[in-house]
C-alpha cells in the first residue's frame, strides 16, 4: 500500500473489517520469534524503554482526525501482568495488547 493512496481508502464506512485466522497470527508469530531468536545476542532481548503514549481507543482507527486524548502505558506493567497471568494461569484477552507493545517496542528498536 502506498501512503499517497490513504486519502482515498479512507471513509466514513465502517465495512473495513480485517478477518485473520488464528492459524496465519500463529505462523507469523513463529516466523518473527524465530527471527529475532536468529538475530538476538544470547537468549534474550532488551525491551529499550518504559513509559509510551496510548491514544485511545475511540481515536486511534481514525486516521483521519488528529487525536486529542492520550494516556500512558508502562512497558515494565505489561511485562509483569504477562508474568503474573503465565504463573496464575489466569488468561485474559487484554493480554494480547501487553504483548503488542512489547513487541512493538522490541521490533521498532532490534532492526537486522
């Protein structure tokens, strides 16, 4: 997709829905932690920082407007609610957007 072409896919329609199957997030997951397993020193990585900007979640799939409200996250939070639900064995949803900004973080500063 080409950036000077977003003017055009943006629209007030809400049929911009993206189905994925469980099985690709699965295989792409695999790939990347591969990767980064190839690429790493050792057998870990350093997550570079803590604190990072949320914009919220009414604001943050309309690209066309500036946000206005933002709130902060803490990356050192999200990597011990991740602990803590692997330990306790206490699976939540949410914990799919810790990991997203760990990975984030991770993959914006291990560039190979």
């Amino acid at each position: 997709m080409c950036w000077s072409s977003l003017d055009f896919m943006m629209s007030d329609s809400d049929d911009t829905t993206q189905t994925v199957s469980i099985e690709e997030l699965r295989a792409w997951a695999s790939l990347l932690l591969d990767h980064l397993d190839s690429v790493a020193e050792g057998n870990s990585v350093d997550v570079p920082y803590d604190y990072y900007w949320v914009v919220d979640e009414s604001q943050r799939s309309v690209p066309h407007v500036d946000p206005t409200t933002f709130t902060l996250g803490q990356l050192s939070f999200d990597i011990d609610s991740l602990r803590t639900m692997r330990e306790d064995g206490s699976t939540v949803s949410y914990g799919l957007v810790w990991l997203g900004e760990i990975l984030r973080s991770i993959g914006a500063s291990v560039v190979f």
